[in-house]
C-alpha cells in the first residue's frame, strides 16, 4: 500500500508541472467545436487544427462541445482561460442565439480570429415547378399567402431565418410561407424531392448533387454578389430585393486575450488562409470562403448581430400582427408534454390504487444509497482534483468493496486507468478533465 | 468486375481492410466510442494509402462492424453503445445471464453478416427504385411509423401491460426536454444550457440499463458471485449455423424489414430492431419466452439493425444526402476519392460503383471473422474476477457519460438515471419501453406537428394517405393477430 501512495504522490508531482511561463505557445492548443464530429464545422475546425500545429510547433486539438444550437461549446469557449490556448469555432448562431433567448452569450464575449467560410442562402424548387423566377414566387406569395411550403432547418435556425428576412425585405409578412421545420438542409431536400414542400431555403453547396444533376432549379442566392464557383445564379440585390444572409464560420479567443497572442494567432491563420491547401479543401468540401481578419471580422459581427436582431424582432411581431388570417396551425411545444403528462398521472394512480395483491414494496436499499453516494463524492472530486487520480482510487475501492484483496484491487485499477488514457487521451484525444493532481 | 475482385482480394487490399475491420470491431464494443469516432479516425489514416480501393474498403470496413460490435457490451454487460443495440438488452443479455452468452453473439454475428448482405443485394439491384419509394414518406407516414415502434411497448412490457404502458408514457415525457424544435422554443431545461438539446441518449442509456445494474450487485453480492463469470461456453460452429438455418425465414424475413426501414430517409436503424422484434414476437407460437431469453428476440433484431445500416446507403448514394453522422463522413470521403454520390452516381461511377458493391458484400464476410476474434477477446475480458468487471464497468460507465460530448454534466445524469432505472425495476416496472418511448417521443411529436402545420391544421392526410392506410392496418393486425394465432394453434396442442 505504501509503495502504492508513493507511486501516486509522483505521478501527481510528474502532472503538476506541466505549465511553465514561456514565449506563445508552450503548449497544446484546443479548437472547441460546438458541433458535432463530421459535420462541417467539424471537419473545417480539424482542417485549421492540423494546419495550426505545423504552423505553430504545438499540439492543436479539436474538442466537440454540442449541444443547445451551439451554445454549449460557445458558453465553454468564452469561459476559458484568455490566454491563446483555447480557441472557439464561431458559427452564424453565436449572432442569433442570444436575440432568441437561448443564451445569454454573444459576439462581445469573444475576441475575433479570423472568418473563414460564408455560404449564402439560396432559395431552391424542383425542376417541374411552375415557379420559374423569384419574381414568379412572390408573385405567388402575394396572391395566396400562406399556401407555400418550405422548410430547410428547425424554427429559428439559420435558414428559417434568412427566410423570414427575405419575405420582410420584400415587405410581405414572416408567416405568409408556411415554414415546415426540419432537423436540417438534408432532409428538407428529400422533403422537396418528394413533392411534399413547395421550396427549399440552403445553401447551394447543400443540395449541390440535384442542383447539377437538374433536378432542382436555384431561384436566387442571398448573398453579396453572384457566388464566384456558380455566376449563373442571380442574387436576390439584383433582382430587386435588398438582402443578404450568409452562414459564417470562423475562430475566436476568449474576451480579453492578450493583443500579441492574438496577432500571432491571426498571422498564421491568415498565412493558412492564403494557402492552396485551404483553397482545395474549402472547394472540396464546398464551402465558400470569405476571409477576414481580427478587426475585420469583429465589425462583420457587429453588422450581423444587428442585422439577425431586426429579423428575428420582426418574425415574432410581424407574426403577432397578423390578425390570424394566416395562423399557424402548430398545436404548439406544450401539447404533448401536457397530454402524455396526464398519461403518466392517470396510469400511476391506476397501479397505486389497483388493488394488486402482492405490489411490490419500494425502500430505500441502504448499499445502493451508500454507493450513490459514493459516487456523488467522486463525481464532486473528479472535476477539482483531476480524473485519473480520482478515478484510479475509486476503481480500487469498488473492487475491494466487492469482496476482492486489495492487491487485486489496486493492480486492476492502475491497468485499467493505463488503458483509457492509452485509449481515450492518447489515441482519440478526448481530454478528461484534469485538476490540481492528474 | 473479375478483375476488380481478384483486386480487391489481393494481400496489400486485404490486410489493412482486416486491420481496419478489427479497429472497427474494437471501438465499437468500448462503451463511450461511438463509430462515428471511429470512422472519423480511419478517414485521416486511409489518406497515407495510395490505392483508392484499399481506402474506401477499410472506411467501409469500419462503419459496417460498429453496429454488430456495439452488441456485444449490450448483450454482457447490458450497456448498449448505440441506439440500434437496445434491442439486444432484452433476449440476448437475459440468455448471457443463463451461461449462453457465447452462443447468442455467434448468433448475433452471423444474423448480422446476413443482414448486411441481404441490404446490399438490395443496394445492387433496386436501389433506385427503393430511394423513390422512399420518396413518397413525409411527416405524416413517418407519424405512423412512429405509432407502430411505440407499440412495441405492450410486447417489450414483459408481463404488466399497464406497467409498460406507464414506462412508455414517461419515455416519451423526458424526450420532450430541451429546444422544440417546431417552434423553437426551450422545454423543461431550468435555465440550464445543458439541457437545452434535451438529456443525451447515450448517457440515459447506460444509467438505466448499465449502472442500474451494478447497484442491483451492489445490493447483493452474494448472487452475482455465485454467477460468476458468464461469458458461456462456446458452442460448436454447426450448433449456431444449424440454429440460423432453423430460423432462415425469421432472419430473411427481419433483414428485409430492415432494409426496407433502412432506406426511408426518416428512420434509422433503432426502429428497424424493434420493428422486428415486435413482429418476430407477434406471428411467434411461443410469445410468453419473449424477454426472458428466446432465440428469435436475438435473431429478429440484429438481422434487422445491420440490414438498416446498408438500407440507409440507399438514399445516401441515390440522393447524395447523408442520413447520420457516419454517412456523412463516409460521403465525404467518397469525395475525396473522386465519387460523387448522387442522382447521376449510377451513370458518371457505374465501373466504381461495381468496386463498391463488392467493398461492400466482401465486407460482411470478413465481418464473421474479425467478428469471430473481438468476440473471443471481449469474452476473456469477462473471464476477469467479477467484482473487477463491475468496477471496470462503473468507470467506462463515467468515461462513456463524459466523452459523447465532453461535458461532466452527462456523467451527472447518468448517475440519475442510474437511480431512476434500479428502483424502477424494483417497482416492477419494464424499462424497454421507456427507451423505446425515449427515442420514438421526437419522431412522434415532430412528425404530428409538422404534418398539422403542413396539412393546416388538418387530421385527414394521416388517415387518407395510402402508405398511412396501409400502416393503420398494420396496426390493427399487429393487434388482433396474436389472438388468431392463438386461436388456430390451440386445437393443434391440446
């Protein structure tokens, strides 16, 4: 036993001096992705990883932080340290997020890095619809509103967003197109293949195969000016309608990053950005690069944190106002949480009073509430004192507590602790939390 | 396309198509690595290798083995890593428990293997055709479909049909936490940005079924020691192929089924094993053994869960619109290697669409052997003393929790759901059906949802449709058939 606790004392020392104050960067970076792995924003945050570890001689890794449209990883990414070593996968939503009530985080509580990509909105309909023009659909809309259909994301997403701005901007109310959410681009265009929807509000690069393939005609593009990799399509500017929706992505540090470890930053990524190897990979993965820099891309934020505020201000009254000539016909979020609660009290009060004859008994269990417990205590520990050294003594005590000698216990446990960090650190670079010890 | 074959069973195409399989096979039964891990990790690897072929067999390799690998924790330890494994938590864990546990992931393999060549033949053949039925689907069919899984709740109730209905309905209430994602709206999230996208399925999955299981060795050791370890005697090789020839119309008849879910582009695998499940359950003579260890519970689903994996390619391929994460990443390496999957995939590819048909058949049998292999090492694993593979499963338990999203908070809940699920099972209550609401709750509500603002505000089109009528009356007799069957076997027996 003794010659165990000195084996972890060192092992804690060893893990304690990991930091040293040297010269930006002395040590792995991590890029926190608020989606999830294979996505795009994934796979363009991997691409800037290893193109920053060659650039900069340290370790860069990717950590997928989901959850809440994003607000998860922003939320950790804004926390962390400003000290250049953790950095954020800033997406369109951290514009939008806040103005929709679902975090209180916006584009202040970063630094700005660097724009990489902006894809523009497009609007999409099948190659037999009698729509021919944008002209055509607004004419259409104006003479039957609420007859459309067109989906593209979940209600309040991106492109359901850039929808509502459009139809504003060309001064027709929000709900004048039904918008049948979807959990995404994807399967809004099966949806549109299927001749089940009217349109569909994406990307080009979204539905880029049916697009080629003829199968799906793209009436205009929200963006700035025609699209460099597809001049045929028209944007929405020249035909009339002044507006503009891009999904960005791009990286940002903590607020308050020292400026010289910014400038470090943005000069290798705006060197990598320059690079054929982004030019490639942006064209493969058909993203659309827009490129700007630190000062740059804080005012690009600004403009769309105002731009979204407008938009989603006016879907929620301009909704409101409408007079419920067009009304949703959504039995709304609390219907089925509401119905299947009575369900569930209905159904309980039949077993409590059913009178069965041998209902079973519910007790505490007293070694169930003592290992919960134990578990409470760890899990309390865990994230202060570092995952392995907790994890490691408390994988010994289960054993033992399970009837085993302690030499068994503690020789399982140190091989199996081996075997994640082998498994988990190393290989699939999933950081457990580390605490004061390891 | 011979000499595509005798090009894809060369040694330098083979080996690291084995090595990759085996990768596969790995990541797939350790709680906590999902396959989307893996296939992300074998695409960067695959660049280092100059034969194209090579590359797009090992890619292929690895999604194909992930579904059967996550099996096996499911099936020993109770721990489903995916969704698509929660079936085998019922008949293939409670056979394990009898010392047949060696036997019933032979079983699982081969089902498995046949599965996925079953969908690849219909990959081959009417994949077109198949996408543009799919095609036909939309909310409101998928509301049905939706109906149909949850009906399983009354045969995965095991006994109190109240009961399981209870479990159902508090399923399909915690699936309801987090962003609505009709109108947008936050749902029972406290404030807590957590809960925004609601509880993670994998952490709730291995509280209820995993962890609930330790505090139940907890609570008495005696029993688990005596016990002891499980991992079964092996049976001979002609024991289980005689069983699957036994059962051949069962596993043809659940592999169908389960490419024919498979390639809708709004259900996946996980409904595809119950689907089966159930219908294994309904037409059976011997319904009462169902959930406490019948052989077709473990066949009916794992035909079904492979086969809607290769299902899913079919609309990945036709429309080039991926389903999951694992599809999009395996996309994206097909474009990477100069395939372009899509509408015009058949005509611009037809020469490597041939290389991938036989990537893909060639890969179930190679499945049978790395199978053969991860199931003789993941075995030996529980040939360790019990109280070490209960303390290792409470750490992968807390490991698996934190590395879906690297978040403590899921750890946290998992603890919960550890608790919810072991006094549930004390109150007498079914958990199958609370994962089986758990997961269909979104599909429900979002599907009804959609439909009524898409229908304004209409109920006719869920019951006019054609595709609806016909999964109405599917209901209906998936209702009345048990009895029929009853009633025409009784006079046979007595």
């Amino acid at each position: 036993m003794k010659s165990l606790a000195l084996a972890f004392c060192l092992l804690a020392l060893l893990a304690g001096c990991g930091r040293r104050d040297q010269a930006y960067p002395s040590q792995a970076i991590s890029i926190i992705c608020p989606w999830a792995a294979g996505g795009g924003s994934d796979r363009l945050s991997r691409f800037m990883a290893d193109q920053l570890q060659i650039k900069l001689g340290q370790p860069v890794v990717v950590v997928n932080k989901t959850g809440g449209s994003g607000a998860i990883g922003f939320a950790a990414g804004a926390n962390a340290a400003p000290d250049g070593y953790t950095i954020t996968m800033a997406t369109f939503e951290l514009s939008t997020m806040h103005w929709l009530g679902i975090s209180k985080l916006t584009d202040q509580n970063f630094t700005p890095l660097i724009q990489l990509n902006g894809d523009a909105a497009a609007l999409i309909v099948r190659k037999d619809s009698p729509v021919e023009s944008l002209d055509d659909l607004l004419k259409e809309i104006r003479a039957n509103p609420g007859r459309l259909k067109m989906s593209g994301t979940a209600k309040g997403a991106a492109w359901d967003l850039a929808r509502s701005g459009f139809l504003m901007a060309a001064g027709l109310p929000v709900n004048s197109v039904v918008w049948a959410p979807a959990k995404g681009a994807a399967p809004a265009i099966v949806e549109l293949l299927g001749g089940h929807i009217d349109a569909v509000c994406c990307s080009v690069a979204e539905a880029l195969p049916q697009i080629e393939s003829g199968e799906l005609r793209v009436l205009a593009v929200m963006a700035p000016a025609r699209l460099a990799d597809f001049p045929q399509f028209p944007t929405c500017k020249e035909l009339g309608i002044d507006w503009e929706a891009v999904g960005y992505r791009g990286l940002a540090l903590p607020r308050g990053t020292p400026p010289g470890v910014v400038q470090i930053l943005a000069d290798a990524c705006l060197e990598i950005a320059r690079s054929e190897e982004f030019k490639s990979f942006m064209k493969k993965n058909g993203f659309a690069p827009a490129v700007r820099g630190p000062r740059e891309f804080g005012e690009f934020l600004r403009q769309q944190d105002e731009q979204w505020h407008k938009v989603i201000l006016g879907s929620t009254v301009g909704a409101a106002s409408l007079e419920g000539n067009v009304k949703s016909h959504d039995p709304g979020p609390w219907a089925v949480p509401v119905g299947v609660g009575v369900v569930v009290l209905v159904l309980a009060a039949l077993q409590l009073l059913g009178g069965h004859k041998e209902r079973p008994r519910l007790s505490l269990e007293s070694p169930v509430m003592l290992a919960a417990g134990a578990l409470v205590i760890y899990l309390l520990l865990m994230p202060r004192l570092g995952f392995f050294a907790v994890t490691s003594v408390f994988a010994a005590l289960v054993t033992r507590y399970l009837g085993r000698p302690w030499k068994t216990a503690v020789i399982s446990s140190v091989l199996l602790l081996g075997a994640i960090y082998l498994l988990f650190v190393r290989l699939f670079k999933v950081p457990l939390p580390h605490g004061v010890l390891f | 396309m011979s000499a595509s074959l005798e090009h894809l069973l060369h040694w330098n195409v083979i080996v690291p198509w084995l090595l990759a399989m085996a990768f596969g096979i790995f990541v797939g039964a350790t709680p906590g690595l999902t396959a989307t891990m893996a296939v992300a990790l074998i695409v960067p690897i695959t660049y280092y290798i100059p034969d194209p072929n090579t590359s797009l067999a090992m890619i292929l390799g690895v999604s194909f083995t992930a579904i059967f690998a996550g099996d096996l924790p499911a099936t020993y330890l109770r721990i489903p890593g995916t969704p698509a494994s929660a079936a085998a938590t019922l008949d293939a864990h409670q056979l394990a428990k009898q010392g047949r546990g060696r036997e019933v992931v032979y079983l699982d393999l081969i089902c498995s293997a046949i599965g996925g060549v079953v969908s690849v033949i219909a990959l081959i053949l009417v994949a077109p055709q198949l996408a543009r039925w799919g095609l036909k689907f939309t909310n409101y069919e998928y509301f049905w479909l939706a109906v149909l899984g949850l009906s399983m709740a009354a045969v995965v109730s095991l006994g109190a049909m109240s009961k399981g209905f209870l479990a159902a309905a508090l399923g399909l209430l915690i699936a309801t936490v987090g962003i609505d994602t009709v109108s947008g709206q936050p749902r029972f999230t406290l404030g807590r940005t957590e809960l925004l996208e609601g509880f993670s399925f994998i952490p709730v999955m291995i509280g209820l079924f995993g962890l609930s299981e330790v505090f139940r060795n907890v609570l008495n050791p005696a029993e688990f020691t005596k016990t002891g370890s499980n991992a079964g005697r092996s049976p001979s090789a002609v024991q289980v192929w005689l069983t699957v020839w036994k059962q051949k119309f069962l596993v043809l008849r659940s592999s169908m089924l389960g490419t024919l879910v498979g390639a809708l582009p709004g259900a996946g695998a996980d409904i595809a094993a119950w689907a089966s499940y159930g219908l294994a359950q309904r037409t059976s003579r011997d319904r009462a053994r169902f959930g406490e260890g019948a052989i077709e519970g473990v066949i009916a689903p794992t035909s079904a869960n492979n086969a809607a994996v290769g299902g899913a390619w079919i609309p990945a391929l036709v429309f080039g619109i991926p389903g999951d994460a694992v599809t999009a990443i395996v996309l994206g390496a097909m474009i990477m290697y100069d395939i372009k999957p899509g509408p015009l995939i058949f005509e611009q590819h037809a020469a490597r669409m041939n290389d991938l048909f036989a990537i893909a058949l060639i890969t179930q049998i190679l499945l049978l052997f790395c199978g053969w292999i991860g199931v003789r090492a993941f075995a030996s694993m529980l040939r360790l003393p019990r109280a070490v593979v209960m303390s290792g499963v409470v750490v992968f338990s807390i490991v698996g929790s934190y590395a879906i999203r690297n978040d403590i908070f899921d750890v946290w809940i998992m603890l919960a759901f550890g608790l919810i699920g072991f006094y549930l099972e004390r109150l007498k209550v079914p958990l199958p059906p609370l994962i089986l609401g758990l997961i269909l709750g979104p599909m429900l509500e979002e599907n009804l949802r959609t439909g009524l603002i898409k229908s304004g505000g209409s109920w006719a089109p869920f019951f006019t449709r054609p595709i609806c009528l016909g999964l109405l009356s599917v209901l209906v007799l998936a209702a009345l058939v048990p009895s029929l069957l009853q009633k025409l076997h009784k006079p046979a027996r007595t």
